[in-house]
C-alpha cells in the first residue's frame, strides 16, 4: 500500500478510476495533514466507543489503541508520511492503520464519515490553537503594559484626525491598545464556548444506526456536550467563520499599532526608536532603518481580512448539508493561525525593546495649541458658558497664530484682554481650582483628567492595575489551569 496507488475510502462502486485532473482537484492532504494528531485523538475516542457498543472485542481495541499510538509515533517521527495518492488525512491515516493491522483496521470506519471526522478535527486543531495565540497575545499585552508603567507621567500630544489635540499620558496611549487585546482575548474566550460541541457521532449527516456514545466521544476529546442536530453538526463552519473574524478583528488593531508605531519612529515624529533587532536597513540607501515589523503587523491584516471574506463566500447558499465546498474551509483557518503565530511574537518584541524618547514627547504635547480646551473649562469653572468660553479661547489661539506665540507665552494682561476671568487673582485661590498658569501646564493638564477612565497618571496606574489582573486571567486560561 505503500506504493502510490490511489488509496480511495470509496472505490466499492466505481468502475473506472479517477480522472487525474480530479484527483489533483480532490486531493487535500498537502493541507490537512496538520490535522492528523487531532484525528487519531478522535479516532482513539471512537475505538473506545465501539468497544463499548460491542462493535470491537477487548483485545481489537487493544490493538487498535496500540496501532494507533505506534502510528503517531511515526508520523511523529516523520516515518509515516502522506503520499500523493492519498486523498486528504483521514484517507492516509486509514492506510496506515491498514498497514498496521490488516482488516481489523477497517473496523474503525464502523459509525463515523469523514464529514462529522473533519468537523471535529478541525474543531479541536482549533481549540488547541486558539490557546496558543492567547498565550502570544498576553505576550503582546504585557509588553505594552510594562511599557505603559514606564511611561504613566510621560505627556505626549494626544490626536485626533492625527492633529494634536490634547496632551495624554503616552502610558494611556500604550494601554488604550492593551485594552483592544484584552477585549481579542475575551471574543476567543467567548467563541471556544460556541466550538466546545463535538459533531463526532453525527455520521455522514443522519447519526448512526449503531450503539455510539456520542456523549462519552465529546467527553473524551475535552467538548462540553455532543452536537444536538446531526445534520447541524456536518455542515456548520460557524465556528471557522467565527474564529476568522476574531483573527481578522486582532489584525486590524495589530495594524493599527504597527500604524502607529510607523508614525512614531519616523523622521517627523520622533517619539519611539525601534530597536536593531526589530528594524531593517535598506539595499541601497545606507543611512536607513526601517520599521518593518510595523508595516508587516499592518500589511498582514489584509490576509486576515482576506481569509474571512474567502470562507464566508464560501459558505454562502451551500444547503445542507456536507457539500464538498467545505474543504476550502481549512486553507484561510490555517492561514489565520499561521500568521497570527508569526505577527504577534515581533510585534511583543518589537514593542519591549522599543525605546521611548520622553524628551520629545513632553516637548510636542502642549503644541498646536493643545491646552486650549483646558483653557476654556477655566473659564467654564468661573462661570462662564462653555459655549462664550470656547469663542474667547478660540480668538485668542487666532491671536496667537498671527503673533506667533504659544499660549504658555501670554502675559497676565494680554489674557485679561480676552477675558476678565483670567485675571489671576484672589478669587483663584479662593475657589481652589488651579489657575490659569497651572492649567497652561501640560503636567496640570494630564492630572486634571482624573475621573474613571481619565488619563491622569493615577489614573493610568489605577487602569495597569485592573489590566494585570485580566491579562493574568487570560494567560490562566490559555495554560489550562
Ligand atoms: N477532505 C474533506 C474535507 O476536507 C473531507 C472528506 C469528506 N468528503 C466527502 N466526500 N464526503 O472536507
């Protein structure tokens, strides 16, 4: 059998052989022999279960599990291969079982179909996987929170539209993204919930006429609760789907930190430098380092996106149930899983050894006028309409425009002229609110903002230490324990 005749699981009716454009058109276990270790997990749960419905003795199960393990070891080792001739996984792993028992091997087939086989293996590989990639992501969170601590009284210029707009602790900035995490983490937590079902037991579509258990099956392979409806469990890709656009919903924030971070290393910003280990140099142009890491993080979102779209093209209109459309649901799952594995790592690496340059930060944070709207909630704070304060202040930033001063720079008389409530005075101290000097101040800015959720750097603290305690929840849950 090991020769490369064409090992079919479904020769008995056929008379002729396969067209070779359908063979090379049918034939996916150049991709899914990814999934053997989850099938032979499945396949030992299934031997267990025929045993116990009488369908194999005590010492054919022994053999089987024997087999079975000895398979694994060798696809392990890499002595068990896939050949061309064998149609996908389950095919290649019914040979080498055929190789290794004779005909007892065939009794295995007894009450499963490649259709409720590949739903759960394809379930399962995810639900390892998806572990793994929350474990990359606490990674990717933890490397922006030690930073952020670094950084909790750092002021940097807060954007909106990409203009300054109003200064914020660079630490608020860096945890805005470990929030966006946080919340990928919580939709996988979420979805491995929905994934938790184990179609193994549905057969082809209809369930089988033999004693299964498909109870104990999902038990076993870790599922909360086998499928409900077996017509259901076959043709549902949901779960891909689902899992897709969480790994799509992680590259667009992927890709707005590698934006970010594109930005702030450039010549113009200045606010970050990317470590050499993180940066490449260009063939031509000696003086360059490039934040390539950041553009790949960015650029890798469109595949992302891009596998998403493809499978739920995929599924549109299909009827029930199994239809062969959905072995293309197993390439953009693959891809998903393969590229977050290779993104997330540089990017947790990208941003621990990141050097932050708080010198230029602090200098660029009140410009652009950024302390103007501390500036009218002064005068809010004496009484004045928000709507009358945001007028003076803005003729005042026009002032300044043409005198080209900044707002730090005006005397105590050319702000009485605006307004009279900016006169320093008695009554300042008198209402314990800070002065107009102190909220000129981007430090008396930021402290400012000390509400829940605020950027002062309390705040901020306050926030590092609510998020340690999720992402230490997230890691727990990604080990198992
Ligand atoms: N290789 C197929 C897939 O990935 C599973 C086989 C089911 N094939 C079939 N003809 N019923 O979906």
């Amino acid at each position: 059998m090991a020769d490369n005749k064409p090992m079919r699981l479904w020769g008995g009716r056929f008379e002729g052989g396969p067209a070779d454009a359908l063979t090379r058109l049918s034939v996916s276990v150049q991709f899914d022999w990814r999934l053997a270790p989850y099938d032979l997990l499945a396949s030992r749960a299934h031997a267990r279960v025929l045993h116990r419905a009488g369908l194999l003795t005590g010492e054919e199960l022994d053999r089987m599990l024997g087999a079975l393990d000895e398979l694994e070891s060798a696809c392990k080792r890499g002595e068990f291969r896939p050949t061309v001739a064998d149609e996908d996984v389950h095919t290649a792993l019914e040979r080498g079982l055929l190789e290794r028992l004779g005909s007892l091997g065939g009794k295995l087939r007894a009450g499963r179909s490649r259709n409720d086989q590949v739903a759960t293996d394809l379930r399962l590989y995810l639900r390892d996987h998806v572990r793994t990639i929350v474990s990359r992501l606490v990674e990717l969170e933890t490397a922006l929170m030690s930073q952020a601590e670094e950084h909790a009284a750092t002021a940097a210029p807060g954007m909106t539209h990409l203009q300054h707009a109003q200064p914020v602790s660079f630490g608020h900035q860096l945890l805005a993204h470990v929030h966006a995490l946080t919340r990928d983490v919580d939709r996988l937590k979420d979805w491995d919930k929905r994934a938790a079902v184990s179609p193994l037991g549905s057969g082809a579509l209809a369930g089988s006429s033999l004693p299964l258990d498909p109870a104990a099956v999902a038990a076993e392979l870790g599922f909360d609760s086998p499928a409900p409806n077996s017509m259901d469990a076959v043709a549902d890709r949901d779960f891909a789907a689902e899992f897709l656009f969480c790994a799509a919903m992680i590259g667009v924030h992927l890709s707005r930190l590698g934006e970010e971070i594109v930005l702030w290393a450039s010549q113009e910003f200045r606010w970050i430098e990317v470590d050499d280990a993180y940066s490449t140099g260009s063939s031509i142009m000696p003086q360059k380092k490039n934040p390539d890491v950041a553009e790949l993080a960015r650029g890798k979102s469109g595949r992302l996106i891009g596998s998403l779209m493809s499978l739920l093209t995929t599924l549109k209109g299909l009827p029930l149930t199994y239809n062969r459309d959905l072995q293309e649901d197993k390439e953009p799952v693959f891809d998903s899983v393969d590229t977050l594995l290779l993104v997330l790592p540089a990017v947790s690496g990208m941003v621990s050894t990141m050097r932050v340059n708080s010198a230029k930060l602090e200098a660029s944070a009140p410009e652009g006028f950024a302390l103007a709207t501390d500036l009218a909630e002064l005068l809010v704070r004496r009484g004045v309409a928000f709507r009358d304060a945001h007028e003076a202040v803005g003729h005042l930033v026009v002032w300044c425009q043409v005198n080209d001063k900044d707002l730090g720079d005006l005397t105590d008389e050319e702000l009485a002229k605006v307004s009279p409530h900016f006169a320093a005075g008695p009554a300042e101290a008198a209402d314990g609110t800070p002065g107009v000097r102190e909220v000129l101040s981007v430090q008396g800015a930021l402290a400012a903002r000390s509400a829940f959720g605020g950027t002062a750097p309390d705040r901020v603290r306050d926030q590092l230490v609510s998020l340690r305690e999720i992402v230490d929840g997230q890691a727990a849950w990604a080990s198992g324990s």
